[in-house]
C-alpha cells in the first residue's frame, strides 16, 4: 500500500495523514489514520481536540467541473474548508472560513454547505446559535479564486428571528437556490401571544453566486424546526425539495415541492405515515430528480402506520406517490437515506448498524426506480459516522463518508 503523505504543515492542520488508497475492487478511496478511535459499540462522536477533519462530526464535498474536490466540514467550533485534485488522496491544507466556539451549529443534521460554480466561484452557507434558545444565523461566505480565499462571513438574513439548516444546489446556468428552516412566522405568533410549532420553509435563488439574493419566501408556513431539507435541481427546470412538515393535528410527515423563480409550487404529502409527535427526530429526508422529472425521495419516521426508513417515488410532480417500500430489514437499525440521480440511473445509499459496527449499504436502478439491485454492502466502520452522501461528475457517483476511526473516504461506486 503506497502512502501519500501531506507537508507537515498540512498535516498539523489537518491534524491527520491523508493516504490514497486503490481498492482491488476498483474503488477510488481516500482514507485517514486517527491516533485515538471509539469503542467499538459507539455510534457517537467522541470528544476531540482540534479543528482538523479527524475532528469533524460533519463533512460536506462537492466535484468542481475541473474535477477538483471542495470539502467543507465543521469541527473545534470552526467551518474549514480544504481541495484535493486527486479525489482526495492529497488535500491542499485547509482554510478556516469561520470561528463560532461552541455557538456554531454542528447537530446530527447541521452541516456546512458548499457548491462551486463553472466560472470556480464558490460558495458556502453554514448557521450558527445566536442565544440559548436555539435561535440561530445563517452565514454565508464566497470565494472569487477556486476556494484559495474567501470573504468574512456575513448574515444570509438581516435581523431575522431563527434560520437553520442551509440547504443549496446550484443549476447548469449557476443559478444558486438557496433554502432554510426560518422562525420569523413563529417569532410573529408568540408576539401576538398565540403558540405556533415547528418553523416554517424559507428560500431564495441568486444569480450572482450568493452576492446577492432575490427576497426570501416562505414555500410552507408549517414545517419541523429541526430536520435538514433535501434538495436537487429538477432537470425539467427549477428545484425539488423534501422536508418534514407539519399537518393538521402535529402530525409530522413528509411533503414535496417543485420551486422557481416565479412560484413555489403546490405542497405534496410523500405518505401518511401518522407521526404525531411534538419532538425534534434531527433525522432529514432525501430527494432525487431523474431526467424524465420522476421524483425519488427516501426518509424516516416513526408513525402509528409505519415505523423505519423508506424510499418512495412519483411520476407526476408529486402529485401522487408510489407505496412506501421499506429498505433494509424491518428488524436492522437503519438510518440516513440518501439518494442521487444520474440521468436514469438511482442510486440509494443508508446506513445499518449492529451493535457492533456501523455499515454502509448502496441499492441501485437503472430504469427510474422500477427494479433495484439487491444491497451491497460498500464501507463499514466502528465507531461515530457521519451521514453517507452521495455526488456526481456527471458521468461518475461516489460516495462520502467520514468516519472518526477510519477517516474520510471517497469512494467510486459506478457511472452511467
């Protein structure tokens, strides 16, 4: 096994070794060797000193046109950013673009955002607590050069009352959506001395690679405060977005929406599941869009009719959808969908675990989700793990994954 070692300035930044690994199967993978590892029975993060990616609860990446691979993660109360130009066997060192403490927002379903556009324009929106109520402020920082530097970090909201859990994609014009959980409709109820749950499902689009920013608008008053929102850009025009609402009687299911730059789109209920709940579940849904506009979405619930992680989709706008089916075993503890669309090919990723290690399994389509490949079972580690994600060259998917005990992979699941 050949290694790749950074500078040792690199590595004090980094605050690990980086060593480029091929897999005998044909997997591109990029590892990190951690001097310190939970136990084995441990899916939480453990304590870490530093703010070098073997710190990091949450990492998010993104495939420039160039090829080039932006990561940007959280850790030590910092928002950090590095490149590698080898899918990362070998990260430039890192750049730390913001500092909160213990006040940045770094929960199971908070993490830092980061798209590029064709002309290397970057961009990044993460959220951090202003006050002891979980009240918080997203800010959004850029960079002109490719990632090398980037402005101070600036409100993305002047003033606002709580905006939480950025979500952005970026379109094939480099028109940037941006969206977010917002309280101002909550802060505005408890002012008139009435009680509203949850938030409420904010966005903005920018033409300028976040710059500037239209007016924000409110897709759905009703919404979990404390769930990510999935988001894809639909290939028939606009974005697609999934979130947990809230429905009459607080019932907490999921619901789907086409948005552009003139209308928000009418909100679809995914399934009944039934989850009444007044709780926060910190666990998000997915959404995928094909290029014949079907709608792929994978989440997890916990309703009175039905209980686990599930994948559903539509070929009407959302409009209607396809029965819930299952994935995973009924009796295995699976977590964290998430989906990719690559023109007709799906590919759906989660998380199991066992009690004793915690694996990550791939299911696959190549005809718009009617049939599916049994799941493989692609990484598996031991101790706390970050979500699975899953991105596109356009021609190839991988698959991301920071592990604390096995470190950050990337690796090449398949292509078109």
């Amino acid at each position: 096994m050949a290694y790749k070692l950074l500078s040792s300035f690199s590595r004090q930044l980094l605050g690990v070794l980086l060593p480029c690994v091929l897999c005998a199967a044909g997997h591109a993978q990029a590892q990190i060797d951690h001097s310190s590892m939970a136990s084995a029975s441990s899916t939480k993060p453990l304590v870490c000193e530093g703010f070098g990616l073997n710190c990091a609860n949450a990492a998010t990446p993104f495939l420039t046109e160039d090829g080039t691979l932006l990561l940007a993660w959280t850790s030590g109360g910092k928002v950090s950013v590095a490149q590698s130009s080898d899918l990362g066997g070998m990260f430039m060192p890192p750049i730390v673009v913001a500092e909160h403490g213990k006040a940045l927002d770094a929960g199971s379903d908070a993490r830092p955002q980061i798209v590029s556009d064709s002309r290397g324009n970057v961009f990044l929106a993460y959220a951090f607590f202003k006050d002891g109520n979980w009240n918080a402020q997203i800010n959004t920082v850029r960079s002109s050069d490719g990632g090398i530097s980037f402005t101070a970090p600036a409100p993305l909201i002047k003033n606002g009352s709580s905006e939480r859990f950025p979500s952005i994609v970026i379109g094939p014009d480099n028109t940037l959506f941006l969206a977010w959980i917002d309280k101002r409709l909550i802060a505005d109820a408890k002012g008139s001395g009435n009680t509203q749950l949850g938030g409420s499902i904010a966005y903005s689009f920018s033409n300028d690679v976040g710059k500037t920013f239209q007016p924000e608008k409110i897709a759905n008053d009703n919404s979990c405060e404390c769930c990510r929102i999935g988001s894809t850009i639909d290939p028939k025009g606009g974005v697609a977005i999934v979130y947990r609402a809230i429905f009459s009687g607080g019932i907490r299911d999921h619901a789907t929406q086409l948005i552009n730059k003139s209308s928000s789109g009418e909100i679809h209920r995914v399934s009944k599941d039934e989850w009444r709940t007044d709780a926060c579940p910190h666990h998000g849904p997915s959404i995928a869009v094909s290029s014949t506009g079907k709608i792929h979405v994978a989440w997890f619930t916990q309703g009175s009719a039905r209980s686990g992680v599930f994948y559903a989709n539509s070929s009407n706008q959302g409009e209607t959808y396809s029965r819930p089916a299952r994935i995973g075993a009924e009796q295995e503890n699976v977590s964290r969908p998430y989906l990719l669309a690559l023109d007709k090919s799906i590919w759906l990723v989660w998380k199991a675990f066992n009690g004793v290690k915690t694996s990550v399994y791939l299911k696959q389509s190549s005809d718009d989700g009617t049939t599916w490949s049994q799941p493989a079972l692609i990484s598996q580690t031991s101790a706390y793990s970050d979500h699975p994600l899953l991105i596109s060259n356009g021609s190839e998917v991988f698959l991301s994954w920071l592990t604390r005990a096995d470190g950050y992979q990337l690796i090449k699941l398949g292509g078109k």
